[in-house]
C-alpha cells in the first residue's frame, strides 16, 4: 500500500512540536518541523498560558508541513493534538476565547484538595474517579476560579481542555475527548463519563462542556480561513488522545503485556496499562491514578515529579555546561550522597529550585550540594530512588507481573539516569523511544485512517519506528 502522511502536535509544558509523520505501511518515520518554546505567563498575581501565541505556532508549523507536503506533491490524511493535561480554556458561545487558561503551576490551588473535601470525603472522591489527589486536578481548579466572580469560568459559554480547545480554534467543533477528560478528576472511569454530582458540587453541568468523544473520533475539518492561511485544504483533526501521557503510552513499543513504563519528561509518569480501573484502599493511600486509555485501557500509574527539577535548577547554576550530553556527564565528578524526595511539595515552583535542594538538605540534616556535579548527581539518585519506592507500590497493587521497564520520552537519552534507575529497580531498562507522544499520537490516526487495527498492531508498529537501548542492572 502506498504510504500516506500525518501531522502531529505535540505540547508539552515547557515546548511544543508539530512533526510530520510518514507510514508506509510497516513503519512510522518522523520528521520535526517546528519547535518551540512557550513558558508560563505572569499575569496579575496568576500564572497563565499563552493559548493565543500557541495557536499561532501551530499555524506557524501548519504552514510549513503545508509547503514540504506540497513539495513532495503529498497531502496530509490528518491532524492529531495532544497536550499536558489538567489545564482547561473558556470560550465564549461565538467561539472566541474567554480569558486566558491557568496554569496547573499556579499557587491559586494550593489546599483545595482538602478544602474541596470537607463537604465530600477523599473516600467518597476516589471512589468516583480513581484519580489521584493533586491540587491541580481540573476538579479543583475548576472549583478553585469558580469561587469567584466575575472571571472567565463565570462569563464563558464553554470549558475545553487544552488540546480540545485548539482542535476547536482550528475547526470551530467543540468536543471533549476521553483521555484528557479522565485526567480531570472529574470522570468516573467505571461509567466513562463525567460525575453528576462532582459537576454539581462546582456548580456546573455537562453542557458546559464539549460533547464526549473516544480517540479516533474525527472532529472536523480545518476552517476555511485556516486553510486559507496554512496552504493545507481540506485536512480532518482527529481527536487523539489528547492527553500526551495517554498518547505516549500508545507509544511504548512492548512486545508483551508484562511491563511497566515511565513517560520521563517534565513529569515522570510511572505505572502499568491495565484492562479495567483498580479502585481499592491501597491504590488511595499510595494516591495512584487510573486514567482513560485507548479502547477502554486504564493507565494506572503515579505521578513523580520529574525532569522539572532538573530543568529549572540547570537555568539556575553558573558554569554549566550548555549541552544535556555534557551536563549529564558530569555525575560522575561528584560523590555526593544526599538525596530529595522529588515529591515534597517545595519543589513544585519554587522561585529558586537550587535553593530549595540546599533548604531541603539542610532542613534533613544532609551535606549541601556546592558543584554542578552535585546537582546533577544528586537529582538523578533521588530521581531513581523514586522511581523504586513507587515502582515496589506499584508491584503490591498490580495484577500482573512486571518483568521490565520502558522508559519513553526525552528523560530516555540520559544514560546516567537509566542506568541508575535499572540498578535501583533491578530490572532490565528499556529506553526509547524519545518521541514517544508524538508516534501515540500518529498511531491513533493511524487507525482513524483504517491503517492499522487495534492496540497490539499498533505497538508492532511502534516497535518497528523505534530503536530501543536496553539498560541491565549492575
Ligand atoms: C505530563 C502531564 C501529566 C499531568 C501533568 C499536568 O505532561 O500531562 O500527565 O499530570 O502533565
């Protein structure tokens, strides 16, 4: 068969790419044709994202794929989206944008968990959705801005999670898709839909929001001035799973059922996928999460926090090196033994994240980190040490054997940190591929455009982009 091309727009926290993907048929092969940073905005007193400026870089890549495709005389056969998830964005009922999205590092939700929950029992919580409590979750945001008056939540027609609300810029259909939506905290994962009465506790019903889609589900076309202005025509947006963790899991090329994987980019998403959601008293008091798969698959994982120290720290440290590579290479220059639990919640967005390694040390009696090497050692130890402790939580809880682990995205490249890390858990490390979330993405237009059939031709697909590097243990 012959081959055919996809577009991909992948999101992450800290930058965002648009890829153009090629199958042909056995095999997915990808090329960046834009990247881009885009960072949080301040904006009185809140940290928000720039939903207008992404739109635009996502123009700005269209147009690009629009001028190769042509110049190799091909089209595209579709558009998929993903992002981070949690983050939501308000249009009003003529679809244009109401206010600018939070920003899920905002303090504005520190404590509402627990202020959420004293009209309604973590238990009870838990019970409904199987997600695990972080201040972030959309549940809490939404609960968070909807206490006061007269912002964009309140004066809006429409909530959208992020990678809904570009698919809606680009084609004016309005939906809410399935992965993204299981990661709110909002969604029950036994019925598949929104929670009546979690909705009713913030005041708001399921018409505010986009009508429920599963990945594959073709939103639309791009709008007649987007097509204009790209150069692309007539080109359908694919919901895929927008939720880039969700999409990276598609893309772990497993050859059997008996992994676990770790998405090692800002975050560090370390779990298994599992046929039905595992809601019991353990996975609550060890906070797992059980979020929405492809065809009805639970990833049921935990969030550690991840490259996000790391990333912020090497802004922070004079004389280090410009290059990961080199950076990376300096753990063995230092024999530092202290270690930060990369969970503790100083670390979440702090104004100096060296600053608080050093009160964090100090604060539990260890020797402070003074050289680059330092850092770098002493945030991939306790990187990996995480790892284990959540990996042996995860072995109590699992109903399957884990025998190895896939390590995906960006964090897969830095051999120090997936050596440590198969030393630590004492099993085998598979690293790659990095792209992991952009081939989730292409895999599910892939099967939108009848290319490839269900879960395990997909994974046979991935396998066949990829190439892997396994890690044993020392
Ligand atoms: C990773 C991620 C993660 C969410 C967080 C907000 O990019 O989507 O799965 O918990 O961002």
């Amino acid at each position: 068969e012959s081959a055919t091309y996809y577009i991909a727009v992948d999101l992450g926290a800290t930058s965002g790419r648009l890829i153009l993907a090629l199958f042909d048929g056995e095999k997915i092969s990808t090329e960046e044709l834009h990247r881009f940073k885009h960072p949080m905005l301040p904006i009185a007193d809140h940290l928000f994202w720039n939903l207008p400026g992404l739109y635009h870089e996502i123009l700005t890549g269209l147009k690009t794929a629009a001028e190769k495709l042509n110049s190799l005389g091909a089209k595209a056969r579709s558009i998929g989206i993903d992002t981070w998830g949690c983050d939501v964005a308000y249009f009003h009922a003529d679809g244009t944008l109401a206010g600018l999205p939070y920003c899920y590092r905002d303090p504005h939700t520190t404590g509402a968990v627990d202020k959420f929950c004293e009209d309604m029992s973590k238990e009870t919580v838990y019970g409904k959705t199987g997600i695990q409590f972080m201040d972030f979750n959309t549940l809490f945001q939404l609960y968070t801005i909807g206490k006061d008056q007269g912002n964009a939540l309140h004066n809006s027609d429409k909530i959208l999670f992020i990678p809904d609300a570009l698919a809606y810029m680009l084609t004016g259909e309005a939906v809410t898709e399935y992965t993204v939506a299981s990661t709110s905290q909002i969604l029950n994962p036994t019925t598949g839909r929104l929670d009546d009465e979690l909705l009713a506790r913030i005041g708001l019903s399921e018409d505010r929001f986009g009508k429920l889609v599963n990945p594959g589900h073709r939103i639309g076309s791009l709008t007649p001035a987007v097509q204009q202005l790209t150069g692309l025509g007539e080109v359908p947006v694919i919901a895929v799973a927008g939720h880039d963790t969700a999409s990276a899991v598609i893309g772990v090329p497993a050859k059997d059922a008996n992994f676990a994987y770790l998405s090692c980019g800002t975050w560090s998403l370390l779990g298994i996928e599992t046929p039905k959601p595992i809601i019991n008293e353990k996975g609550f008091a060890y906070n797992f999460t059980n979020e929405g798969g492809l065809d009805g698959t639970i990833r049921y994982l935990k969030n550690i926090c991840g490259m996000w120290i790391f990333e912020r720290a090497r802004t922070e440290l004079k004389d280090a090196p410009a290059s990961v590579a080199d950076l990376c290479a300096l753990y063995t220059e230092s024999d530092i033994d202290s270690t930060i639990n990369p969970d503790d919640p100083s670390f979440a967005n702090p104004a100096s994240m060296t600053q608080a390694i050093c009160d964090y040390c100090e604060r539990t009696g260890q020797k402070v980190p003074v050289t680059v090497a330092d850092y770098v050692r002493l945030i991939f130890r306790s990187l990996a040490l995480r790892y284990k402790e959540v990996l042996g939580w995860l072995r109590e809880l699992s109903p399957k054997e884990i025998n190895t682990l896939h390590v995906i995205g960006g964090g897969s490249l830095n051999a120090h940190l997936m050596q440590l890390t198969a030393n630590e858990l004492q099993m085998p490390v598979v690293a790659g591929p990095t792209e992991s979330t952009a081939l989730g993405n292409v895999l599910v237009q892939l099967r939108a455009d009848a290319r490839v059939s269900d879960l395990s031709e997909m994974r046979k697909v991935a396998i066949n982009s990829t190439e892997t590097k396994t890690y044993l243990p020392q």
